[in-house]
C-alpha cells in the first residue's frame, strides 16, 4: 500500500520546508542554466543546515524536501538525511537528476529518503544529451526504477514539457504502466510542467530563442496525453505531493497518474501553497514573489527560529493577504532563488508574452508563405 504524506504537526497547517542544498549542479539543461561553468556555488554547511532543521522542526514543520541546483552532488547528502531524521521529520522528500540517486538510495532510505521526484525531459538518448548537455540518462531512469522499487510512495518524474518531446509522452505513459503492474513497493506518476521563462538560461538570447521555440501550450500538451487514451480528472487531494496547482488525470485504462501544470497558461496562479522556502544562499521566503528576503545563513540558533516563526506566522496572517493580494507565482528572476544572483536583465510576464506572440505570428505567417511555395 501506499503511504500517504504525514506532513504537519497536530493543530498545524501543512507546512513544508524547501531547501535548496547547493546551487551547483551538475548539468547545464538548455532551459534553465546557460552553458559553461557555474561561477559562484554557493551551499551551506552541515552545521548550518542541521540548525535550520531543527528551527523548522521546532515551528512545527514535518515535511523536508530538498531541492538545488541539485542536491545529491553533495558529498553529505546522506548526512543531511541523517540529521533530518534524528530531528523528527516524517517526510523527506528529493528532487533529482537522477544522475547519483540510484547508487546511493538504500542508505538515503535508510537515513529517512521518503520520496523521490526525478527530473527527466526525454527517454531519447539524443534528445537528452542535447537538452541536458550531458550523458547519464541510463543513470537517470535507474534511478527512478529503483525508487519505484524501494521507496513504498508515489515517485513522480518531473519533465518539463517542450514542443519536441510531446511525441514521447506515450512513451512515458507505457514506461509508468509496466513498472507499476510489477507489484513493487511503489507506483510511478508523471508530472508535465509548461516550459515557463523563468530560469537564468532565458535571460541569454539564446535561451530566449530556445523557449519560443519549444513552447507548448496547454491545448497541445493535453492532446498529446489524450492520443494515450481518456483524459480522467482525478481530485487533486487524492494525490499525495507538492504544488496544489497541478491538475491530475489518469490515462485512459493504463491506472498511470499524469499531472499538468500550465503555469503560462493559466496566467502563474497562486497555489496557495505554505512553503518555507531556504534558497542556497540562505534567502528565507514564505512567497517566491516577497521582497528583500532575509538571510539565515550566519544566524544563530534564536535568531534563525524566530525569524521562522515570524515569517510563517505572516503567512497565516490577514496581512499577508492584504500585502500580496495580486500575488501570482512569478518571480521576474527565479533563478535567484535557486542558483545565486543571476546576471542578466529581469523579464516580467507581460514581456515574455509579447515574445512569445510576435514568434507565433512569424510562425503562422511562415507557415503561410510555405503554404503558398507548394501550391505553385
Ligand atoms: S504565489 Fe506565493 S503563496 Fe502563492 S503558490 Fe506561489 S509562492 Fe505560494
């Protein structure tokens, strides 16, 4: 059987702690980071995050989930598990390449690894060397079979979804129904996120060009699904995990769960979500849209838990409505919050949406043109 998230203290909303171990990481995916060396890494030490733990413990959050760069090229990663655990946190939760996971997943278990979310974009081996600049996808889909095997909870693969990977989703779909007809400990789901602009890569021209060009909208992304088979709407509290804006269908007659999360679309909603969110760098947010977060890194112990308690007693407060009324989960530069000070002019949404317009009226007037060529 499944085991369902136990995330929140008794008498406390279902807080989740998200921490971003290290902003290194260890591939340069087309859509997110540009190519090249990464600067500056920036990451906390053991003894800092372990004091963060036990904070966040203390203001009643029971769910951790970790996140980069990315996370598992820490050297400690199992440590940090470790010290999660002793502290009390129910749920663990890890967002991964996959590149290392497979290797180290009974020990990250047995230090209190709950779930596993592994990104992958494309089960094609040229596809994924050319959006990931690397080459492990073996070790990426190893280790998402292995989580399906060990892990008695819902894995998810994460994938961002582009224009030219919308043929694989069958394969996807068939992938997920035969590790799950094997009665191992866990079940496989699928999560579809919109290509969305709001990673450092989009800030370059290149990455620019790379986003308007792979772009899929809504439509296009649930026909693809469809060709699998009926698209049925699952309640979205059924489905144990993360962002409340996904919306959950199984496919046809397969049992697979596929999510999708058309934040463009949809004009970046607010989730409602209650994450403590601890970037890298240390920056504390309770909304990735607040301003001026404050650093916890160099705090001491008191100082770092009243500043949780602070911040996620203003996320419950009236104020916090009045002060983010018109929120919606943009943030111009995203990447700040997951890697380190990005370099590079903000975007705000109105501008990546004229992008992408002015892109699809040269696409229409080319295909037009095209058109015209062939009928001569
Ligand atoms: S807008 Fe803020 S509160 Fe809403 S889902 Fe995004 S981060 Fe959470």
């Amino acid at each position: 059987m499944l085991v369902m998230d136990g995330r929140a203290a008794p008498g406390r909303r279902s807080w989740n702690l998200r921490i971003g171990l290290t902003s290194r990481c260890n591939i340069r995916c087309r859509y997110c980071l540009p190519d090249g060396r990464q600067d500056v890494v920036v990451q906390p030490t053991l003894a800092e995050l372990t004091a963060v733990l036990q904070a966040a413990h203390e203001v009643g959050i029971r769910r951790v989930h970790y996140t980069g760069g990315e996370p598992t090229v820490r050297r400690d990663f199992l440590a940090v598990l470790r010290a999660a655990q002793e502290i009390g946190f129910a749920q663990q939760i890890v967002t991964t390449n996959g590149y290392r996971l497979h290797r180290i997943i009974e020990e990250a278990i047995d230090s209190g690894l709950t779930r596993a979310i592994v990104s992958l974009d494309t089960l094609d081996e040229t596809q994924n060397k050319f959006l990931t600049r690397a080459k492990f996808l073996k070790d990426t889909i190893q280790s998402v079979e292995r989580a399906v095997a060990l892990l008695p909870t819902l894995t998810k693969i994460s994938s961002v979804t582009m224009r030219s990977t919308l043929k694989e989703l069958p394969k996807f779909v068939r992938w997920a129904a035969d590790l799950n007809s094997r009665g191992q400990a866990g079940r496989l789901a699928i999560k579809l996120n919109q290509f969305f602009p709001s990673n450092p890569a989009q800030l370059s021209g290149e990455g620019e060009e790379f986003w308007k060009t792979e772009f899929a909208s809504e439509e296009m992304i649930l026909e693809a699904l469809s060709s699998v088979g009926e698209l049925k709407p699952i309640e979205r509290t059924s489905v144990e995990g993360d962002n409340p804006s996904y919306n959950y269908y199984e496919i046809g007659d397969t049992g697979v769960m596929v999510a999708v999360l058309a934040m463009f679309s949809w004009g970046y909603p607010c989730g409602g979500c209650h994450k403590l969110r601890i970037s890298p760098q240390g920056l504390a947010t309770v909304c990735i849209g607040q301003q001026d977060p404050p650093v916890i890194w160099g705090m001491n112990y008191e100082e770092k838990l009243a500043t949780f308690k602070r911040l996620t007693d203003y996320r419950e407060s009236d104020q916090f409505e009045k002060d983010f009324r018109d929120r919606v989960h943009y943030r111009a530069q995203l990447g700040e919050l997951r890697f380190d000070s990005v370099v590079g002019p903000e975007k705000d949404i109105v501008e990546f949406r004229d992008i992408l317009a002015r892109h699809q009226e040269e696409r229409g007037r080319a295909a037009v043109a095209a058109d015209g060529v062939s009928e001569q």
